[in-house]
C-alpha cells in the first residue's frame, strides 16, 4: 500500500509526491513528459498507454530486447564496455515478480522508466552513495528514499516570501539554519567525492547543468546526497543538443541552466566542449557555503584553493590531472581540519 501525501512539484509533466510506503517516508514520482508533446492538441486528453508502453511489441525475443536496451543506452550514454552489465542488471530489475522471466507487461514498464532521464540516471550512478535509493517501481511511477535535508543550508525561504526578500536576507537566513561549519565540511567533502565519481564515471561523463544550493542535500548524518538527478545530463545527451545547433553568442549554447559550451562566431554553431568544468561550478556553491563561519586558522587557504578552482575553465579530460589535483587538495585541507574529531 502506497500512501499519497503532499505534492512537491508545481509541473505537469512531472509529478513529485511525499508518501508513506512499508510504514518509511518516501518520495513517489510518475513522470509523463513523452506524452506530453509540445506539437499536441493540449485540449486532447493523452493516451498515456499508447505512448509510453507501446515497446516492446508482442513477440519481442528476450535476445532482441537485449538488444533494444544496448541500442537505447549507447545513445544515452555513449559507447561503454560496461553496458553489457547494465543491460542485465535491467533485466534482473525488470523482472518485478521474480520468476525468472520477464513477460510483456515488465518489459514495457521498464522501458517506459529507461526514458525518464532522473530514472536511467539512478541506474547508471547506482553504485555511488551519493544518490538517493530507487526503492521501487511500477509501471512509469518509481519510489526513492527521501532525503531529511534537501537544501545545503538545511532550509529554504518559503517561495512566496523569495521575491519579497533582498539577497542580503537570504544570506543571513541561510547563515543562521545552516549546520555547524565542521558539518558543513563533511557535507562538501561529499559533494567533492560526487564531482570524483561522475567526471569518467562507470557509464561516462556527467554534467551537473544546474549548481544550485536547492538541488544537493545531505541525510543526518551529515553525508551529502544529490537531491535532483533531473539537473544532471550525459555527456551525449548534451552534445546531442549542440551538436548543429545555431547560435549567435555563448549564452545560445547553454544546455539546462549552466552547462554551456562556446560559440564559433564565424560559422554560427555551438562547439560540443563545456566551458566550465563541473568542480568550478560546486566551488562557486561552496565559497559562501565554507567561509562562513571557517576557523581562523584555515580560512585563507580556503579562500585561496577556492579561488582557484572557480577560475578551472575549458574540457576537464585535457586537464585531468590539473583539475585533480584541485579536487584532492581541497578535500585533504579540509578533511584535515575535521579529521578524528566527533564531526569526522
């Protein structure tokens, strides 16, 4: 029995609930995005089954549904070695009453789930602690662990009040919900460690395309957890989008919110390279975040490390080892500070 409380989401196309499922809270989404296109008729009512559950056909062989799950992931997540792994683990998961088939019904509901973006992003970033756990699924509907704190301060300002409220009130608001600065360390050490995991990650590259407080969290014990997968996109799904794509200035080749690439002014087309690696943009997020409240001892070298980081620019893979060095010098010094103490 699956328990509807409140609704979270204010989009159509994206139904988010809190609920209550084997006596936990949970978090119950039911995404309908495919079959809401933006060439239909709104006034028509879709037909949901006929959109989203119409592969595989009947008569489908388990081999060719192998095939179609390779095919799909391929164009998702580029060409890996290790798809093969994540074909199979599809398959152990598609089969929902464990008898070691997976009929018709199975089959589709688990490539109707495989075209929701935050869904196949589980998937894929399954083994990182960072992300919160797929509990369950039927049909298109999927139920995840809820995450106590799902902002990096711990509260956000109610939305009707945002607008009235200057930034400085916001800060100070923040500042004064936010967990204790060696907890707010151990937070960001765990953002650091997801930027780790997904840059070369299992299935590839990954690119958190909107940086902001309101899309990362942490559970209570302080660890961090990415609380909207929805604002992270493939590598191929964002060179896909600009790949051919006409632009007159840099802002024209931005995918999500600030995943943007450059533009060639001569020939009006995006390039398909980043600007700004994903660890630039969490130190953006972390400069407020960590030098609030940093001990004394500690804070002009926060400062400085921060500093550069924000300014990394240009295809992480070309400077790896650069931006490697970046990312483990600001976890050491912080770790340093945190380390064998009741906050570690």
């Amino acid at each position: 029995t699956l328990v509807f409380q409140q609704c979270l989401s204010s989009s159509p196309t994206q139904q988010v609930y809190r609920g209550l499922w084997k006596e936990k809270e949970v978090i119950v989404k039911c995404g309908i995005e495919v079959a809401l296109k933006p060439d239909s008729n709104p006034d028509s009512v879709p037909r949901r089954d006929l959109v989203l559950f119409d592969k595989p056909t009947r008569g489908t062989s388990m081999d060719e549904f192998r095939e179609m799950l390779l095919n799909f992931l391929k164009s998702n997540l580029g060409d890996q070695a290790s798809l093969a792994a994540l074909v199979s683990q599809i398959i152990t998961m598609a089969d929902v009453n464990r008898d070691g088939k997976v009929s018709l019904a199975e089959a589709k509901s688990i490539w109707a789930l495989l075209h929701l973006n935050e869904f196949l992003l589980m998937l894929s970033l399954h083994e990182k602690e960072h992300t919160s756990k797929l509990l369950g699924h039927c049909g298109d509907l999927y139920v995840t662990e809820k995450i106590p704190h799902n902002s990096l301060y711990g509260t956000n300002v109610p939305h009707f009040f945002q607008p009235l409220l200057p930034s400085a009130i916001h800060r100070i608001i923040h500042q004064w919900f936010a967990p204790a600065w060696p907890r707010r360390a151990k937070i960001a050490i765990g953002l650091l460690e997801f930027v780790e995991e997904i840059f070369h990650g299992t299935y590839g590259n990954f690119y958190i395309c909107e940086t902001s407080f309101k899309n990362v969290g942490y559970n209570d014990k302080y660890d961090f957890k990415m609380v909207n997968l929805r604002k992270v996109a493939t590598e191929m799904t964002i060179r896909g989008f600009l790949k051919g794509r006409h632009c007159e200035q840099n802002v024209d080749c931005t995918y999500g919110k600030d995943c943007m690439a450059t533009c060639d002014k001569l020939m009006k087309q995006c390039k398909s390279d980043m600007v700004q690696p994903n660890l630039a943009k969490v130190c953006g997020l972390l400069q407020d975040y960590l030098l609030y409240g940093a001990p004394a001892d500690l804070k002009e070298e926060l400062q400085k490390q921060l500093r550069t980081c924000m300014t990394l620019s240009g295809l992480a893979s070309q400077m790896e080892v650069h931006h490697s060095l970046v990312l483990n010098n600001l976890k050491t010094l912080l770790w340093k500070k945190i380390s064998n103490t009741k906050y570690s």
